[in-house]
C-alpha cells in the first residue's frame, strides 16, 4: 500500500510541474481577461461580489496578474483596461 502511495504522489509531483512549465499565450489570455471583465462588469455594478462572479476570484486574479506581467513585458494590448 505505501508502494502505490509513493508512486502516486510522484506522479503527482511530475504532473503539476509540468502543468507550470507551457508557455503562456499572452494575447488569448489577454482576450480571456477583456471578455471576462465585459462578462462581469454588469453583475459587478449590481451588487455581486466577485467571488459570485469569477469562481471564488480565481479567474479575476489571474486576469490581474496576467494583466500585471504584460505590462511589465511591454507585450502589445497589456496596458489596455
């Protein structure tokens, strides 16, 4: 039973780092993040929170990083809000 259990969390390990390691497309995320603020603007205006909205924030977090990173890198269309 420990056996499966090491074997399992090995597999484990290699699966999320190499869930980190793909490149990341900055336009499409960039798209993902313009039409989830189009998406959760009205919602946002009415009162909902964002946690309501974006699925527990995990969504509008990343859109801010990634928004954040393109920026910094200077790649075109991340400085747009």
């Amino acid at each position: 039973m420990t056996r499966i259990t090491c074997l399992a969390m090995a597999m484990l390990a290699l699966m999320a780092s190499a869930a980190y390691a793909r490149p990341i497309d900055w336009q499409a995320e960039l798209d993902r993040c313009r039409a989830l603020r189009q998406n959760m603007a009205p919602l946002l205006l009415a009162g909902e929170g964002t946690s309501g909205v974006a699925r527990s924030g995990v969504a509008a977090r990343r859109c801010v990083w990634i928004e954040r990173r393109t920026a910094r890198r200077n790649i075109t269309g991340g400085d747009s809000r």
